[in-house]
C-alpha cells in the first residue's frame, strides 16, 4: 500500500542535534519491506521532510518512527495516486447516485 509519511522537526532541538540528524541520515538505510519511492527535504521546518512509501506491514513503519522519533514528529498517511483517487471518487460518487 502506498503512504505518506512527512517529519517535522522536534521542538527545542540544537544546532548540534540537527547537524548530527542530517549526518546520522547518511549512514542510515530504510528497513526491509519500505519501499521508498521518493525522500523529499523541502524548504521549511513543518514538514521539513516528506517520504513517499509502500509497505505491506505495519513494521517497518514502526520501526521508521522509532529510528526517527528522537528528532522529528512523524506522521504517516496512506495515499493513493490521482488517477486512482478520481477512480476511487467516480465510484464513490455512482454509489450515491450522483
């Protein structure tokens, strides 16, 4: 299933504990079963960063939120693509007869 999952910085964080956030990413790699399909750091704190995913389990969610938790809120969201969201929506619509 596709997700989205964005961070937003903790609160109160230093200097040195955003500097070794980014050095810690360097090193880090996403666990079996995320697939991530695009890794966005944008220009603002609130998200500051946006990950685009599969997964088939909720595990390598947990354990995303758990690596991360420390330094960013984190809030995943299941998704779906445009074209299957106006599908999903047409249907949705038929069903209500309009």
């Amino acid at each position: 299933m596709l997700y989205v999952m964005t961070f937003e910085w903790q609160p109160g964080l230093t200097r040195e504990q955003r500097d070794g956030a980014l050095a810690r990413r360097a090193e880090w790699q996403y666990p079996a079963g995320f697939s991530a399909e695009g890794e966005y750091w944008l220009g603002g704190e609130s998200p500051a960063v946006v990950v685009v995913f599969q997964a088939e389990s909720f595990a390598p969610i947990m354990e995303v939120a758990l690596a991360w938790g420390d330094v960013f809120r984190i809030n995943t969201l299941p998704a779906v693509t445009a074209a299957e969201g106006l599908a999903m929506g047409a249907a949705a619509l038929a069903q209500r007869g309009v």
